[in-house]
C-alpha cells in the first residue's frame, strides 16, 4: 500500500503531524487490514483519534473516509484519511485545504466529542 499526502497550501498548524500519519499509514497491510483496519493501526502508533469513518461509494472520487485528530503542543489538528475509488493509496488531507465536504464538519464532531468526554 502506498500513501500520498497531498502538497496543497500547507497552513502552518500541524504538517508534521500529518506527515507522521502518512508515514504510519504506510507501514500498514492495507489489503490484509481494511481501510478501517489500517487507519486504526496507523492511530495507535502515533497516538492519534478517529474521529469518524464513512463509506463513500465513490462520491466525490472517494471510496472510504475517516476524520482523525492528532495532537500538536496541545492543539489538536485534524485531518482526513481518505481512499479514492479504484485507488490502491491512502491520501491524508489537512480539511483546511480538502475539497471533500465532509470536512467542514470535523470540527464540529471533535468538538461534539471532546464535550461528551468530558461528561463521563
């Protein structure tokens, strides 16, 4: 499995964090593991969360798309994991600059989540 992050305007919140992803994206038996499977491992790793994953049967170009966070000093920085249709790579975008529109709700969600954890 290959991965590809993709060089669009970098925002200077988080790059490395995304390039850490990718690469532990790489690492991962995509075929053998899933999509799910994959991203998970490629979490645990480097210590980041899902968010949220959904299927996209190819809208947008997307087969699969998880919304994961990782932490920088604090700061969370969020990103999509995303499999296009009749790709064999994952692509990691930053959702400042994705054109995908799930991402103007990660935020949203992360937040949704960080207030539900804070409850229990």
């Amino acid at each position: 499995m290959q991965t590809a992050l993709l060089e669009q305007n970098e925002t200077a919140a988080g790059p490395l964090e995304l390039v850490e992803l990718e690469l532990a994206l790489k690492h991962q038996d995509f075929v053998e593991q899933g999509f799910e499977g994959a991203v998970k491992h490629a979490l645990e790793q480097i210590e980041g969360r899902l968010l949220f994953q959904m299927r996209l049967d190819g809208v947008n170009d997307c087969d699969w798309v998880a919304a994961i966070a990782l932490e920088d000093d604090d700061t969370p920085v969020h990103a999509l994991v995303v499999q296009r249709t009749g790709s064999d790579t994952l692509d990691v975008e930053s959702i400042e600059t994705s054109d995908l529109p799930v991402a103007r709700i990660v935020n949203a969600y992360a937040s949704l989540i960080t207030t539900l954890d804070r409850v229990q």
